[in-house]
C-alpha cells in the first residue's frame, strides 16, 4: 500500500489505524510536527480497510440542524474558568453522572495534548479549556470500539475531522455521542514545543500549564494567554499580541488539510458542535464568557435540552456564522507558510519571531497594565 489517502488531504485522525487488521500502521511525525500514517509494507497485505474506512476518501454521513443555542454554565465560577461559557464542561459533568466514558483532549506530564478517557468528575477539570495545538489521538478510537462492543456508553469531543475518523471507524452507533468543536484548524506540535522552550528559556523557569483562553485581563475577549511556571509564578498577557497567538490566528502554523476542510457547512458531522458565540447582542454578553451549540442530531439535541447545568436561549444560525465563520469557511493559505515552516525548522525561534513580525507590540503591552474598569471608561477594553 502506497498511501491511505493524498498526503493533502490526511487529517492525522488515526482511524486508518485503528481499523488495520494486522497492525501495520502507525502515527509518526512529518518534519513540520504533524503525525500521519506510516505502513509496514512488509507485513501490510493490501487488504484495502484503511483506505475504505479513511473519511478523506469518502463523503461523511452529516446531520441537519436541529436548534442552535446560546449557553452559559449555570455555576458562575465554572463558567470563568472555561474557554467560553462552560458548554462543554456542563454537558461532560451530566454525560459522566450517566456513566457515558467520556474521550477528550489534556495535557499529559510534558505538555503534550493528548486524546484520554476522563477518569471523573474531579479529573474533568484537566480537560477544560481550549488547546491550540492538534492532539494525539493515541489509542482512544481502539478503546471506544472495545467499550461500544462491550455495550457501554461513549461519548467524544474533538475536532471536525477527528470526529469523523472515529465515526469512519466505529460507524454510527446509539452508545455513541459525538461533541465537536468549531474549529480554527489545529497548529503544529512542533511549533508548540519550540514555543515552550522559547519561553522557558527568556524566562528560565519550567512551564508547568498552558491557558490560551484564561479570561484575567479582559474577560472573554479579547483572550488572556497565561502561562504557570513551576514553583507558583505566572505570565499572563492577550493572546493576540504574543507570538504564538499572532501565528495561530494568521493560519502560519496550520496542518494543511486545515486550508481545504471538508467538514466546513451548516450540516456538521458530529451530534453537538460547540464554540463562542462571537456575535451575541451587546445587551446579553457577559465578559465571564458565552458559549454557542449547534444541536445536528435529535441525541444531541435531546442532551443538551436535559443538562440541568445550562442555561440557553435559542440563537439564529445566520448571526452565530457572521462572528464565527469558521463553521462554514476555512482560513486562507498564508503565501508564507511554506517559508515559515522551513526556517521554524531549520532555525532558531527567535529567527521566527522577527522575521514574520510575531513580537508584542509595545502599546498593546501598555494597555494591558491599565485595570480593566479604567480601560472601559477610556474604551480599550
């Protein structure tokens, strides 16, 4: 077997490997960072399943929408600490309290994001909060498959394309809910680990967590990026104005399936997509964060309306698209991609910052030292 699908179009979902009968494939990373499949032709007997079980190589099966919800967690203090309004977090706390094993991304021991069951409630909070790097989906579609056959309940959260590899794997299954996220495109592990050793190294303390949408300087939005050294001590500042936000945001760092996503549409392909609401009326927004769901399953939309830790509101799907285009549209091609990659491989990190502009910009810097009740009256915040 030569390859599973055009090396374009790999999203690193690993459903190719979960579905080899004889184990001959495996997750390694490209010089950019990215994990894609690698076969044993040695052992591989052309048997043809990761090819017809690949979601690139097919149309995935996509619900209609049924509701689109504006949501906020019922506990003020749960609601701050998440990324938006503490959607996810709510509907994981009921999916756990109704025995579903529950799949989703964390930090592991060396920061790297990672697909694993959440053990509890308590282990929940280690899977909060956006992580701006793609994950390791490890072993999780073989675990799941191993849970469906056993007859458990299972639910996932992922990315779009992730989503599909499990449901390319497993097929469609009542035991099975599915939860995505609107989704940006996933950066680079590489680019991730350079980024850690570069701060490390300015500030000569070991990075213990990665926050990239902590709400400290300003709330919900503009995000506060806040890094927590080992030993007690933080750097917090917007997410916009520090190199890897800037990069991210710009589509430098991108797998690039990301440019030309197949899953980019009002019909999505997992049961609940989850995100910000990014457009919601001056009058209802609440700088502790909003969240917005799409409900594309009437499972997904049964969830949702049972979770006693939400409260929603009914939304038009037109608005949430106009401050979140990324559920139809995916990021442009940055012309210098290709250049930025090459040098953030070849190079030293502070080559990379200079060279594509990534530095903080110094009256940015300034703005964020004023308190935030002063910055609304003089209309920075």
């Amino acid at each position: 077997m030569e390859e599973i699908c055009r090396y374009e179009d790999c999203t690193g979902c690993t459903a190719c490997v979960s579905v080899c009968p004889l184990n001959c494939i495996s997750m390694k990373a490209n010089d950019e960072g990215f994990l894609y499949p690698y076969i044993n032709n040695e052992i591989c007997i052309n048997c043809g399943l990761c090819k017809n079980k690949c979601p690139s190589n097919s149309s995935v099966k996509k619900g209609d929408l049924c509701n689109v919800y504006s949501a906020k967690h019922i506990n003020p203090k749960k609601q701050n600490s998440s990324a938006s309004g503490g959607a996810f977090r709510a509907i994981a706390e009921m999916l756990i309290d109704e025995s579903y094993y529950l799949y989703a991304a964390k930090y592991d021991e060396n920061l790297r994001v990672i697909h694993s069951l959440v053990k509890d409630a308590i282990d929940l909070e280690n899977f909060i909060g956006s992580k701006y790097v793609q994950s390791d989906m490890n072993n999780a579609i073989s675990e799941i498959k191993d849970l469906l056959k056993n007859n458990k309940k299972v639910a996932f959260c992922g990315t779009p394309c992730q989503v599909a590899g499990l449901i390319g794997s497993v097929g469609k299954n009542d035991k099975l809910i599915t939860m995505e996220l609107i989704c940006h495109g996933v950066p680079s592990p590489l680019f991730f680990r350079k980024y850690i050793s570069y701060v490390e190294s300015k500030r000569n303390k070991k990075i213990s967590n990665v926050n990239f949408r902590s709400k400290d300087i300003q709330g919900w939005t503009p995000a506060t990026l806040k890094i927590d050294f080992k030993g007690g001590r933080s750097y917090k500042t917007l997410l916009h104005n520090d190199c890897y936000g800037k990069a991210f945001s710009q589509g430098l760092v991108l797998r690039e399936c990301c440019y030309q996503c197949k899953y980019k549409s009002k019909e999505r392909v997992a049961d609940i997509t989850l995100g910000d609401y990014w457009n919601i009326p001056s009058s209802k927004y609440d700088h502790k964060g909003v969240s917005v769901i799409l409900t594309n399953t009437e499972a997904g939309d049964s969830i949702v309306k049972k979770c006693n830790n939400l409260l929603t509101a009914y939304v038009d799907i037109n608005s949430v698209i106009e401050g979140n285009p990324r559920i139809i549209s995916s990021i442009t091609r940055p012309q210098e991609r290709d250049e930025f990659f090459k040098l953030l491989i070849n190079g030293n990190f502070d080559n990379v910052v200079k060279e594509f502009n990534l530095k903080a910009n110094l009256k940015n810097k300034i703005i964020e030292k004023i308190p935030y009740k002063l910055r609304k009256i003089i209309g920075k915040a």
